[in-house]
C-alpha cells in the first residue's frame, strides 16, 4: 500500500487538473443550482445557508493549509491551490455520497421541498466532512496519496457510524419523510461531532502505513458514543410515538435535544485534546 502511495504522488499535475475540474463543475453546479431554484421567492434561508457552505469549507481548509499543513506546502501557492482544489473535488464526492448513503438530496429535499430538518443534517454533514480534509491535510506527508488515503478511511468509519445510526434508529427517514426538527438536531451534531472527534487520527505527520492504523485505535471509542446514541434516539422515538404531539411535548424534546447536541459536540472538541 505504501508502494502505491508514492506511486500515485508522482502524478501530481494530472491530479491538479482532474481536482480542479471537479472542483468547477462542483461550485457552478451549487451555485447554479441555487440560483435557479424555483420559485426564487420560495426557502430563502435554505438557499443562503447552502451558499455559504462552500465558502464555510474555504474558512477552515485554507487557515490549515497556510499554517499547519507539510512543510513544503505552507509556503508554496501552487500546493496551496492544489490541496484546496483537491478539497472540493473531496466535498463533491462527499455530496454524492451523502445522497447515496443517507437518502438526502441537497437539491431535491432542501432546495425543492425546503426541508429544514433536512438542511441542519447536511449542513453538518458538510461542515464536517470539511473539518476531516482540513485535519489529514496537518502535518508533515510524503504527498496526495496519504491525504487521500487517511481522509478515505476517516471518511468509511464517518458513513459507517451513521450508517448503523440509521439502521437502528431510522433517522433518514424521520428526517427527509418526517421532518423531524429535533431528530435532524440530534443526528446532525453526531454527524459533526464524529467528524469533529476523527480530525484528530486524522492529523499529524505520515509515519507509515501501520502507524496511521493506529492512530485510529482510539476512534472506536466512538463505538460507545453510537450504542448511547442509538439508545436515545429509539428513547425518543418511542416517547414521541406514545404521546400526543402537543406543542409542550415538542419543545420539551426539542430543548433536550439541543442540550444533547451541545454536550456532544462540546465532548468532541474536547477530545481533540485529550487523546493527543
């Protein structure tokens, strides 16, 4: 594996111009999109924030890239550029995924149906995921290639937790079907607060292959976090079920499920320094 990895490094250049493209359909197709939307007058809010995601996901790659990434990167406008065109072909694969995998259309849910529990899940999908390139890309590498594989292995164990989230607790549906305003608060901040929590493996120089493996062995703490998880949200599910939907009862579930989500992600930032 290491083999491929400087293998793949020596074609830079063709990388740069494949990102760069991707990069280019991605932000014409978002903004396009937004643009376009009809009718204009209709989810004005959903249509601003997801304009501000790309230039959120700018504010947190670029800073990385400037200070903390590989020696050889800092400095050089070129491997700035590179890694930030790299970084949205990332985010659209990301997009993608999450339509595939999470049954969420940006367009379709957000943009046509102005499904607000739906825009909190996948702007925390998205903010996250750009936390997760912004961390593989700190530290000292050898190039492209272990960006590329750590941010792929961060990214398979991200869409796995979420993916067991779902099959137990079917939140995808509670979110897209339901609209669920206090399940989207629940399971966007797992969302982001297990990208948040993964940024750490993710970072920090390339030593080996078989090192960055074990880098990840305190990730699946997050094992914990999901069975606690799954545990509320069939809590929640069979509460809501069992009672009459008063306005009372959802502000009481919505009030815990914002201090769920800020305890969360309070506890993934923490872990940050914690697990050093």
């Amino acid at each position: 594996m290491e083999t491929l990895i400087q293998v793949l490094n020596e074609y830079e250049i063709e990388v740069f111009l494949l990102s760069s493209s991707l990069s280019a359909i991605f932000l014409f197709t978002w903004y396009e999109r937004i643009f376009n939307a009809w009718p204009r007058n209709r989810g004005k809010s959903a249509k601003f924030v997801l304009g501000l995601l790309p230039v959120i996901a700018f504010g947190i790659i670029f800073p990385i890239l400037r200070t903390l990434a590989s020696h050889d990167v800092v400095n050089d406008p070129f491997y700035i550029i590179f890694y930030l065109a790299l970084g949205y072909a990332w985010l659209y694969f990301d997009v993608v995924a999450m339509s595939a995998f999470f049954d969420l259309s940006w367009v379709d849910d957000i943009l046509n149906m102005n499904n607000k529990a739906a825009l909190f899940v996948f702007t925390c999908g998205f903010i996250g995921l750009a936390v997760m390139y912004a961390a593989v890309n700190i530290g000292d590498g050898p190039g492209w290639g272990c960006v590329v594989f750590t941010g792929a292995l961060g990214f398979i164990i991200w869409i796995f937790f979420a993916l067991a989230q779902n099959y137990f607790a079917q939140v995808f549906e509670r979110v897209t079907v339901e609209r669920d305003a206090a399940c989207a608060v629940r399971f966007g901040s797992f969302l982001l607060g297990n990208a948040i929590f993964l940024s750490r493996p993710l970072s920090g120089d390339w030593l080996s292959l078989h090192m960055t493996l074990v880098d990840f062995v305190p990730a699946f703490i997050a094992v914990a976090v999901e069975l606690v998880f799954v545990g509320y949200e069939k809590f929640r599910k069979s509460k809501s079920s069992s009672v009459h939907n008063t306005a009372n009862s959802w502000e009481s579930n919505m009030l815990w499920s914002v201090i769920w989500a800020i305890i969360f992600l309070a506890g993934s930032i923490a872990s940050i320094t914690i697990f050093k």
